[in-house]
C-alpha cells in the first residue's frame, strides 16, 4: 500500500516538472487589474468620521460610486448639493463615466435659506426668506400715530435687533409697541415780550413757527408731549436751545 502511494507522488512529481518545462503547458500569468485612487474632499466641510477627504480604490475603467457619507459644511450657512470636478465647482460629476487616472472630486455647496418671521402681537405680520448672509432691514408695519414698533430676538424684549441685520438662520424677531420720540422742532424770531410757548411734540415735520429761523433739540419727546418753553431758555443769539 506504501509503495503505490509512493508511485502515484512520485508520477504526480514529474507530471508538474513537465508541465513547467514544456512552454506549451505552462499556465499562463494573468498581471493584477490597475487600479485607481478617487479623493473625495469635503471641500470645506466634513465628514461625520471628521475628515475633510475620503479615499476609495476604484479598478481601471470602473465608475466610481457616490459615498453612502455626506459631508457637512463647518457651519450651518451652506447645505451640501452634490459633487464637482473642481474646487470651484465649474461642473457636476458625472458618476456613470469611467475612472482611467486618479483624480480628486470636491463637494459642492450651496448657501442656506432661512425664514426670517416678524412677530406683532403673537401674530405674524411679515414673512421672507432669504440666503445665509443675507441683511434684513425692518418692515414697514403700520402703527398708531405716534407709535413705534422696536424689534428683539426674543419674547421678554431683552435683545433688541439693530438694522440692517445679517440672517445666519431661521429667525423670530418679536415686535414692541413704545411711543414714538422725536426732537423739538422749534422756529424762533423776534422774542420781544415773549415770556415762553407751549409746544406738542409731534413728528419731526412739524416745526413750530415763531417767524425765523429753526431749531431741532438734541434730546428727544415722546410724541403728544407738552413742553412749555420759557423765554429764558432761548438764545437767539448763539441759536440753541437749552
């Protein structure tokens, strides 16, 4: 039994010394496939592992597959839209074509939209929507004569809004209803025997007439004030008011 399983090695043995110095049967090399390295950069942002560029292996002439992972931007003002051939994002990739080189593609972003709400009374009373970045300015709301409607970020009216504003996300800005302040518009001229006037604060184009020149104070009333002048308090002279 130990001599035919040495035959049958033995015959095994020099089949394969035959084999490999007989050209004809040789078995034939077949060299690896080539292969490719697709970078994709985040462009800007990142991926949810926090890398800024991903690296996937792609066999010649293969196409790519789009990466199951988006990238984010590095703030919310841009939302991701797809992939580009360059860093400027000149043109969309095409994932169907054939990968024959390394080649490096770049995420594409587009800017925010954001709803920016003006609130009245707990009702909205404006509405737009604007890109990130964007400066709002205030609306016009029709109010009350003599009123005036100041803007905050939130409902205790703690942080009022300076226009113009920039829009960086969805945003409630809370309306205030206050009494509208305006300067003292005053005309002066001959004040001879003139011991002082009465004046209402009205809105700042409605001088008082005294026959000359006008005035406008530094501080400011609130409308339908009544402020009482005295002679004393004018200077026609230096043109002031006190």
């Amino acid at each position: 039994m130990r001599k035919t399983a040495a035959i049958i090695m033995i015959g095994v043995f020099l089949s394969l010394v035959s084999c490999l110095n007989n050209p004809a049967l040789s078995i034939p090399f077949i060299p690896a496939s080539e292969s490719h390295v697709v970078t994709f950069d985040a462009n800007g942002g990142v991926f949810d592992d926090g890398r800024t560029q991903i690296e996937v292996e792609v066999v010649d002439g293969n196409p790519v597959i789009d990466p199951a992972s988006e990238p984010v931007y590095s703030s919310a003002s841009h939302i991701f839209a797809g992939w580009c051939i360059d860093k400027d994002c000149t043109a969309d990739y095409d994932f169907t074509s054939s990968v024959t080189s390394d080649i490096t593609i770049y995420a594409k972003w587009d800017k925010a939209e954001y709803t920016v709400d003006f609130i009245l009374d707990g009702v909205t009373v404006h509405s737009e929507t604007v890109l990130s970045g964007t400066e709002i300015n205030e609306p016009d709301i029709e109010v009350e004569k003599g009123q005036v409607v100041h803007w905050y970020t939130d409902q205790s009216f703690s942080a009022e809004v300076e226009f113009p504003y920039t829009v960086s996300g969805n945003l409630a800005l809370y309306g205030k209803k206050e009494i509208a302040t305006y300067p003292l518009v005053v005309s002066i001229g001959n004040m001879e025997n003139v011991t002082g006037f009465k004046l209402v604060v009205g809105d700042s184009s409605e001088a008082v007439s005294v026959n000359g020149d006008t005035y406008v104070s530094e501080q400011k009333y609130e409308y339908g004030s009544e402020i009482y002048l005295e002679a004393s308090c004018i200077s026609v002279g230096r043109r002031s008011l006190r």
